[in-house]
C-alpha cells in the first residue's frame, strides 16, 4: 500500500467511525500531518480523494468539512470496506447490505440460468465443489462463497449489472465473513448453494431465483439472530476498543479546552452504549 492509499484510508476509516462528525472541520494541515507522519501533498492528495467520494469538502474561511453520510459513495467499495471495519456491522448496515442483495441476486440468478455460458457453468461448479470441500477442512469457504456469488454476477451478462461487479464483491465479502462464522451455517447453506448451481445448470430460471431467496432468507436469519443476542457479534474487539477511543482522540484534536471533567462524563456515557 502506498503513503496516499495509507492515508486516504485512515482518514476515511476516521471519519466512518465517527472520530471526525458530519459538520466538522478537520484538524489543520500541520496537525494532521504531524498525525499521520506525512508530508503536505500527500495529505492534500489524500483530501483530493476523499472529496472525490463525497466525504469531506473544503470551504473557504471555514477549512476541510465532513460531509453529511447521504453525500457519501456510499456505493464505494472503499468507503463500503472502511464504514464495516471502522463499526463492525450493525443491523441496520446489516439489512441495508441484504436489501441491496435482494434487489440484485435474484434477477441475476434467473438471468444466468437463462445466458450462462458453458466456461461459467463449470466456474460456478467448482465454486460450488470448493465450498464442499472447505465445509471439509479444506480450503477456503468464504473465498468460495464469494466466487459462486460473483460468477453468478457475471453469468447474467447484463452490462450495468456486470458493472457493479465489484460493488458486489465487497457487499458479498462483508457478509460472509461474518455470517459464515455462524456454528453449523456452512453445513447448513450448502444445500442451498447447490439447489442455486443445480437450477443454474438446469437452465431453470424461476428455479433459480427462488433458490437464491431462500439462500438470502437464510443469510439474514443468521445475521438478525446473531445481532439481536449481541450486537457487537459482527464487531472485532478492536473496532469496539476504538469507538470510545476515538471520541477521546477527536476531542482533545478539535475542543482542547473543553474541562476535563465534561469528557470524562461524555466518554463514560459512550462507553456504556
């Protein structure tokens, strides 16, 4: 990773978890450089970059502002990426992501049922025989998934689908790695998985999209399931450790004369959100 993606991504990993609000001005040049251990024009780029994706805008006499989250490219697999390991996934990104899925796999699946051709047959096969050898102890199961998904993706042979390939894969890829985490998930969606090759294979198409929704039925249970007992389940220990953290770090940089006692009672409150 370069100096610029490094930086573009701790920025934006900052703002996602809130270090840095909506409304905010960001800490000055020279502080954020001192920070991030960088020079001015790496940081200037980072900017660039992240303006580029609808997070921060500059303002004159005012300085660099943190957008409000509907400005966002929320569609970035970047800032996708950033916003899930910034937080972890809560239920509400949680439902977003499944609703985003709902929308596009089925249609997807009936259309690659219909317009597959034979190369994309036998990927979506191995995918499939790799997920059954990973439920095995061998392999990868969650780089499996992701390419029974993906070739799915592009079986349908539709541009503007084929286009959000990689929107998809980073959805796809926040999902299953924590979904699959679920005790018995794997040996339980497996036949679901091969229900969907099977009708793909079988030029089936309403087959095939009926497959994909009780396979998306499936995925959400697991996840509302999982949160609803615990919310930080799909959250590392360290995204959780940084959530306070980070306030800290944000009011010491933005509000340094705020009493002291003020933001020990501020952090003791979010600390027990």
């Amino acid at each position: 990773m370069t100096l610029y993606h490094d930086t573009l991504e701790r920025l934006g990993k900052d703002i996602c978890s809130g270090r840095y609000r909506p409304g905010q001005v960001i800490p000055a040049e020279p502080l954020l450089c001192a920070q991030l251990g960088v020079s001015r024009i790496v940081l200037r780029e980072a900017i660039k970059g992240l303006a580029s994706k609808g997070m921060l805008e500059a303002r004159r006499r005012t300085g660099t502002v943190v957008l409000e989250q509907s400005r966002w490219s929320l569609l970035d697999p970047e800032v996708m990426i950033w916003r899930a390991d910034a937080n972890g996934v809560d239920l509400a990104l949680g439902s977003d992501i499944m609703e985003l899925r709902r929308i596009i796999e089925p249609a997807a699946a009936r259309l690659a049922a219909q317009r597959a051709q034979p190369a994309e047959l036998k990927a979506l096969r191995a995918a499939y025989e790799a997920m059954a050898a990973a439920v095995d102890g061998q392999g990868d199961y969650v780089a499996a998934d992701l390419e029974f998904h993906s070739t799915i993706i592009r079986a349908c042979a539709n541009p503007f689908v084929t286009q959000l390939q990689s929107v998809m894969s980073t959805v796809l890829r926040i999902c299953f790695e924590r979904v699959s985490a679920v005790p018995g998930g794997r040996v339980h969606s497996l036949p679901l998985h091969r229900r969907v090759c099977e009708a793909i294979e079988q030029r089936r198409p309403s087959d095939a999209g009926d497959a994909i929704i009780e396979l998306l039925d499936d995925a959400e249970h697991d996840m509302r399931q999982l949160l609803s007992a615990d919310p930080e389940a799909f959250r590392t220990p360290a995204q959780t450790a940084s959530v306070a953290d980070a306030q800290q770090r944000a009011d010491r940089e933005l509000d340094p004369n705020k009493n002291d006692e003020i933001l020990e009672e501020r952090h003791a409150r979010i600390a027990l959100t």
